[in-house]
C-alpha cells in the first residue's frame, strides 16, 4: 500500500468516525454514503491547477473510490 493510499484511508477512516460521532442512528452503509457523499463535496472545493490536475484532486478520487467500495462490500 502506497503512501497515498495509507492517506486516503486515514481520512476515509476519519469521515465515517466523525459522522458516526454524530450519533444519528445510521447504518454503517448510510455513514459510508454520507461519508462519500463528504469527500465528493470537499473535492469540488479543491481548485484545479491550469494545465495540472491538483494532487489532491487524487487523494479525494482515492477516498471516493475507497468509501464506494466499504458501500459496495458492507
């Protein structure tokens, strides 16, 4: 696992905390989806670079996907 990946992971893991935190009596699949649906809107807030796609444009895409998959498996 790369560096980028242990990343993505970490604040996967820390979105369905903080939203678990919470304590709104949602499902683990509702916290992943709330979770997913956090990252994506972060993401849209990251600027694009003229000519670059931002780094963390990635990490995001990493998160995103990462978070799809924890839905798609829970």
């Amino acid at each position: 696992m790369d560096a980028e990946f242990k990343k993505a992971v970490v604040i996967a893991d820390q979105l369905e905390t903080e939203i678990s935190d919470m304590d709104l009596g949602l499902t683990y699949i509702e916290i992943a989806k709330m979770s997913e649906f956090t990252a994506l809107k972060i993401r849209e807030q990251i600027p694009m670079y003229t000519g670059n796609i931002n780094p963390k444009w990635k990490l995001y895409d990493n998160v995103v996907a990462l978070l799809k998959g924890r839905v798609n498996d829970g």
